[in-house]
C-alpha cells in the first residue's frame, strides 16, 4: 500500500485547508485510516481516525475544526481544516492500518504534507 499526501501549504490565521490522500495498492482489509500530524520539536501525535465502518474519532484541539472524510471508490482520505490557527502548523501524515487474518495489522504512512499557518 502506498499513500501519498496533498493539500498541505501555507494559510493565515483562520484559513482553510484540504488534505487528500491518496492509496494504492492493495487497499483491502482496511482497518482504520486517519491523519496524524507533527509539529517542529514535537511527537507524533492523532488529529483524526476513520473506522471502516465510518465511525470517526478526533483529537480534542481540532473538534468542531477538522473533518476527516474518505471516498471508497477512489480509494481517497481527506482532512477538511477550518479556522486554523498557528497550532496546527505541522507536518500532517496519512496512516492506514490494515488487519491481516492470521497476521495481524499492518500500518503504512505517507510521506506527510507540511501545513503552516501564519499569525
């Protein structure tokens, strides 16, 4: 599975963003997908998960900001990121966990897409 990451840039306080991510490969036996992101001398840290079932969860700072969405057909991730502030500056990473009968989860990232946000 490979995911490769878009969307990201530079936006001023209170702007909007669309993160997509694109898989491919063998994109079956999804688990969860979601969005991760790391800001400069930080850890890794959860913004948004997606069961496959669709039942999301987010990280406390972006409720009511953020929206994670996913296009099955097109085997597609987003992040919707609303009223942004300097906080969310980060380097933001796609995640797909796959669970494998017999094998266990298999996780993969992307590559991440930088999201900065000026004061």
């Amino acid at each position: 599975v490979q995911l490769v990451e878009s969307g990201g840039g530079l936006v001023q306080v209170g702007g909007s963003l669309r993160l997509s991510c694109a898989a491919s490969g063998s994109v079956n036996m999804v688990n969860t997908l979601g969005w991760y992101r790391q800001p400069p001398g930080k850890s890794r840290e959860l913004v948004a998960t997606m069961t496959d079932f669709g039942d999301a969860v987010y990280a406390d700072s972006v409720k009511g900001r953020f929206t994670i969405s996913r296009d099955t057909a097109r085997n597609r991730l987003y992040l919707q990121m609303s009223n942004l502030n300097p906080e969310d500056s980060a380097v933001y990473y796609c995640y797909l966990s796959r669970w494998i009968p017999g094998g266990g989860p298999l996780d993969y990232w992307g590559q991440g897409t930088q999201v900065t946000v000026s004061s």
